[in-house]
C-alpha cells in the first residue's frame, strides 16, 4: 500500500507544479523570461513526477521504463533550464550563451539516450510498486557524471550570478536558489549508495526534492515580482497619496473604496452606504444616467458641484470589467476646479 501512497503523492506534485507554472504565466503581464521560465520549470516538474509515479504505478514491469523514460528528460531538461536561467538573469548576449547552452543539450541527449535506454534497469514489482535495479553500471555512472558536471558549472555560474546582482533582494533571491538546489543533490545520495528502501522507493526522494525546488522558486519569484517596479506594485501607493479624490463605487452608485484625498476634500466618513449623491450635487436624472452608463460598460464625464464645499468638480467616471467582459465597479475622480467665492454653491 505504501507504494500506491507514495505514486498519489508524485501525482498531486506534478499537478500543482503544473497549475502554478500555467496560473504564473497567465497573471503576469510582464517579465517573459521569468514567467516562461516559471512555466517550463512547473512543466519539467510535472513530467518528472508524473512520469516516475506511472512508473510506480505500472503492473507491466517490461512497459515501465516508458514513463520512466519520460520522467528522465524532465530531469535533465529542469537541470537544463535552471542554467539557461542564470544566463538569461544576468542578461548575457545571445551570442554568448550559444556554445555553452549547446554543449550541455548535446550532452544532456547523450544522457537521456544512454540513461534511458530500456536496457540500464531491470524493473521488478513489488507490494503495489515498480521500482528499478541497475543492469549498467556504466549507464549509471555516466548519468551522474553529467548531474556532477552541470552541478559544478551551476555552483560556478551562481557565484557570478550573484556577484552580477546589484540589490539586497535580488541577492537574497540568488541564495534562495543555490540553496534550494543543495535538495536535489542531497536527494541523489539514496540512489548512488543504495539501501533497501532507497532501492526500493528511489524516485521519492529526488521526485519530491526537484517539485520542492521548484516551489521554492515559484515563491521566491512572487516575492521579487513584488517589488519590481509595475503599475500592479505601485498602484495602491499612488492611489492613497495622489491629491485628487478617487472614489471606487459599486454599480447601484454606493461608495465601496475611497483614497485620503477623498476623505478630506469630500467629507466622507466611515458611516456605510454614502452614495454618490450624498457627495455631489447631481439631480434623479444625471445620476441615473451616470449608472445606466456604468452598468453598459461606458466611462462618462459630469459637471457638478461638492456638497460639502460647493466647489465646482468634473467628475470623470471609468467602468472596470471583469473577466467575462461585464462591468463590476465604478471608478470615479473628482477634480476641483477654482472658482470665486461667490459663485460656490
């Protein structure tokens, strides 16, 4: 039962890999190296997890190493992809990254090929698990010569990686990676020096160690996206300092949201359900016309007066839509204009 526990697990791994690396993707709008990278290192995961688990879960031992195989190029490619993202985060030229990126391709097929050969393992089933014993010794050493390799060239890479990284958060960023990858290493000792449950559960210790890595990444990319400069970062600092009055109204014409700006120059309080015309000098008809546009989806301008001061303001009304294209908020800024004393209502 173990081994059908174990496979369940990989299976929830390689999903929410998956699911993070898609939803990462779609949400952010810039930084495509990082969002493509993010995806690719949640579909390498979702291969290396997935395939491994059907091959724990295969009852046709001559068939497992199929996924096995699948599961094999998702490691080598996330070995890969992590050093095409060190190049590609210091922002080095294309040029240069061509020889070394294709040396390790190159080597990285000689690995899959030899490696995941159907030959390398003999594949038993036991309690509810297929599991693998080496039949090549030599394919075995030959696939950790290549992890010793871009291991070393990672470690080496990293260093200027984070010597080229001008920011405390960036190099905090940098260190957040370099350890995480001590997983994956420590990951691989069970299958180089064997052991009976080693031997037998083998792909849990560095299925779970390349999903933790990857997930280590995911949040460590959501914090650096924070504090990149964007209009989504910035835009509740602008929305509380700016010194013109922004209103967020629902759709009936109730205040939901207001900045500082508003709070003074309108006089709104903390008392719930102030509409729009408690604040402004608007008749039935202009405001109803105001929320039959809203509600159509269509931004308008008015004309109007403060109630509390009698100033004079043009009201400027945007409609925000949501994802299926409807309308769900009104966005509304009040921008004063100076007139004579005694023209104030």
């Amino acid at each position: 039962m173990l081994g059908i526990y174990i496979n369940l697990f990989l299976v929830v791994l390689a999903v929410l890999a998956l699911i993070t690396g898609i939803s990462l993707r779609i949400q952010e709008k810039s930084f495509s190296h990082i969002r493509e990278f993010t995806l690719l290192f949640g579909i390498t995961v979702f291969f290396i997890c997935m395939g491994y688990a059907l091959m724990g879960l295969s009852t046709d031992p001559t068939k497992a190493y199929i996924p096995r195989f699948v599961g094999l190029c998702g490691i080598d490619t996330f070995i890969l992809l992590e050093f095409c993202f060190l190049l590609s985060d210091m922002k080095l030229k294309k040029s240069k990254r061509y020889l070394p990126v294709g040396f390790f391709v190159v080597y990285a097929l000689f690995d899959i090929l030899i490696h995941g050969d159907k030959h390398s393992f003999n594949y038993i089933r036991y309690d509810n698990y297929t599991y693998y014993e080496i039949a090549k010794l030599s394919h075995h050493y030959f696939h950790y010569s290549y992890i010793t390799v871009m291991a070393i060239t990672l470690f080496i890479t990293a260093i200027f990686w984070y010597r080229h990284q001008k920011l405390t958060r960036d190099k905090h960023f940098v260190l957040q990676m370099f350890c995480a990858n001590f997983f994956m290493l420590f990951a691989a000792i069970p299958d180089i020096i064997g052991g009976s449950f080693a031997l037998r559960y083998q792909s849990l210790g560095f299925c779970t160690a390349f999903a933790l890595v990857y997930f280590l990444y995911y949040f460590a990319v959501k914090r650096k996206l924070s504090y990149t400069l964007t209009i989504q970062n910035v835009s509740k600092e602008i929305f509380y300092t700016i010194d013109i009055p922004v209103l967020i109204f629902d759709l009936e014409g109730i205040v939901s949201l207001y900045n500082t700006s508003a709070e003074r120059q309108l006089g709104i309080t903390d008392n719930k359900n102030v509409a729009i015309r408690d604040l402004f000098s608007l008749s039935d008809v202009e405001t109803l016309r105001l929320l039959a546009k809203a509600k159509n989806g269509e931004s308008s301008q008015w004309l109007t007066h403060v109630k509390m001061s009698g100033e004079k303001c043009i009201l400027k009304c945007s409609v925000k839509i949501d994802n299926l294209g409807e309308p769900f908020c009104l966005i509304v800024t009040a921008a004063l204009i100076e007139v004579p004393v005694n023209e104030k209502v």
